[in-house]
C-alpha cells in the first residue's frame, strides 16, 4: 500500500539509506503554476539538522522533477520527482543487523516479509515522509487556488500544553520559535523539556494541532467515505502517530449536548453558519463550511541513545545501545508534514465533490 488518494493520488517509493525518496503523483489538476521556490521551503521545513533539537543528520533535500511539467505549470499529467539521499551513515546501523529494536517495525516486518533492511528502518523510516511533503505542497498550491489554507503548529510537547484556542493564536508566528510553537513563552518551556530529554538520551512526544480555513460544506461522503475518517486515516498513517480527534474531541466527553451543540443561524451573507464549531467543521462525514481543526498524538521517539533490553532474530536476549543520529522529539519536524496529509486529502475529497456533483 504505497499509494494514498483517489483522485489526487501519491504513490512513494525509497528507502532511508537508498539511493533516493521519490513519488508519482497522479489526478493534479493541470494549467497549476509550479511554484519551486515555496515546494521547497516546504521540505526545508522537514529536513534534518534545520535546529539543534533535530537530528544532526545533514541532508540538502532538494527535490528533482522530472515529468508532468511544462513551462513551469502542470500538463494534468503524471508528476515524477525524487530527492536524492547524499548522507546516509549506513555503518552505524550494523549492530542492528540481527537485532529488533524496542517498539520499532524490525520485528512486524521480518515476520511480514522474512526480510527487511535493517540500515535506519528501509522504508519504515520517516525519511518516507518527503514524498508526502512534495505532494502535500503541491496540493496546497491548488488548494490555494480556491483560498483554502492549512497551518499546522505544536500545542504540546511532553507535559506543557498550548491551552489557548487557535483563534486567539497569531499563527502566523508558527515558524519563529524551532519547536513551531506560535506562543513564545510556552515554546520556550517546551524547548526546555526536549532538551532533559536529549541530555538523558532519552526521547519526548506530544501533540500537533491543525487548522484548515475555506473549505468548502459538502466535503466528504456517507457511510465509509467520511471525510473526518480520511483525515484520521491519512494522519495515523504518518512515522510515530498514536491518536487523532477533531473539533472537541475527546474533551467532549466530559460535557453535555446542551452545553457543546452547534446552534445553526443565518448569516449576513445569506448563508447558513454555526454560533459555535465544537464539530470540527464536519458533521455527519461532511465538511459543513466551518474551520476544520484536528489534533494528532505522537509518541516519544522509539530510538533511544540508552542501552535497552531486547532479542536477537533467535529469540536470546541481548542488550542493545543503538548508534547514529537521531531526533529527541519528532513534533517539530512532523508539523509540515500534517499539513501535507492534510492537504493532500482535503485536494482529493475537492475533486472527488467535483466529480460527483
């Protein structure tokens, strides 16, 4: 399952220590001006080694297209690019030739496949995850067309929250702390915490918050085309994932209807709104023309630099210190590429509405 999408569609191809990451992206509306410059400060928001809270691992991640181009727009052609992987320490991973990490997918897919590539997780890598960041920019570009906007930011890292409602958040300070927090002071506190955690070669998680303004009601479709579904799907499907709620979400729970219920009314516009947006934008499966804000879950990274018990591929019991260059906290990088679900997804349930309609 290498491909995501139905009418706006990415296949991904590569491994973390091949030769390159790459993709086809298929159903791109065409006449979209190529905009390479924003594509890639997308994936400049990705790399490695962009602040001392990522991994040290140094990669230019420049991106190379080469089909479904021409004169600087999309044909509506297949789009062809790969990024090259020039800084692969592939030594470093030996150690873990026999060896299943704690909590990573070495052991799921050497029982898969009875066999895996063990040089910095093959294709379980989030290196993976570039071929997202080039499609979900490229669909943010068309999305745009329409002022449909995303922004992604982190709410919590560890024990520190970001209480404060995204509308009373500038977002547009989301890029000038290095953890992609907008609040500077709660960025600092958080700062703080993936450094402890770093200097105890230990890891942190925490939580992204998203937010997606201008799109459009009538997004999405029953039983089992949802749209809130897609979304969750396409977020659990990211590197380290481990929950997603939108709108009120779990917090719900501990309310009543009466005090949650959207109350309908119409607006000066003529149109119909709601008072308040405890729905996340989507009801019933379907966008309602309200901002859909969402929230994805990420564990604390599963490669620790501390020596850890577990097997070899014979079942006895070793003790294992993994070696390399590693993130203490993913949620700073994994910021552009929510958004890239994001808007990957929201492009190919607009098409699909188009279609259908």
């Amino acid at each position: 399952m290498n491909t995501f999408g139905n009418i706006f569609r990415l296949t991904s191809f590569g491994e973390s220590h091949g030769e390159a990451i790459g993709g086809v992206i298929d159903g791109c509306p065409a006449g979209i001006l190529l905009d390479t410059e924003f594509i890639q400060n997308e994936l400049n928001r990705r790399k490695p080694g962009q602040s001392k809270l990522t991994t040290a691992r140094k990669e230019p991640d420049k991106v190379e297209f080469l089909s479904g181009i021409f004169e600087g727009k999309t044909t509506g052609t297949s789009i062809g690019f790969i990024i090259r992987n020039t800084n692969h320490h592939s030594s470093d991973y030996e150690n873990l030739r026999e060896a299943f990490r704690p909590s990573h997918a070495d052991y799921t897919y050497q029982l898969k496949y009875g066999h895996r590539d063990h040089r910095g997780g093959g294709r379980s890598s989030a290196r993976e995850t570039i071929a997202r960041v080039v499609a979900g920019a490229i669909a943010k570009l068309v999305l745009k067309e329409y002022n449909i906007e995303i922004t992604g930011y982190v709410s919590q890292i560890g024990t520190i929250h970001l209480d404060t409602h995204y509308k009373q958040l500038d977002l547009s300070r989301v890029e000038t702390t290095p953890v992609r927090c907008p609040d500077p002071d709660i960025a600092d506190k958080m700062i703080t915490q993936i450094e402890e955690a770093k200097a105890k070669g230990d890891t942190i998680g925490g939580v992204i918050s998203c937010v997606c303004t201008g799109v459009p009601a009538g997004l999405g479709n029953p039983v089992f085309g949802k749209l809130s579904a897609a979304l969750a799907s396409a977020m659990m499907s990211i590197n380290a994932a481990k929950g997603f709620d939108y709108g009120m979400g779990f917090d719900g729970i501990h309310e009543r209807g009466s005090s949650i219920n959207d109350i309908f009314y119409k607006k000066e516009t003529g149109d119909i709104g709601t008072r308040t947006n405890h729905s996340g934008g989507i009801q019933g499966g379907i966008s309602n023309g309200e901002d859909i804000y969402f929230r994805v879950a990420f564990k604390p990274v599963a490669t620790l630099l501390q020596t850890q018990t577990t097997v070899d591929k014979e079942g006895n019991e070793i003790q294992l210190k993994v070696k390399g260059r590693h993130d203490s906290c993913v949620l700073p990088r994994a910021v552009p590429i929510v958004e890239a679900m994001a808007a990957i997804t929201l492009l190919d349930f607009f098409l699909l509405n188009k279609v259908n309609n």
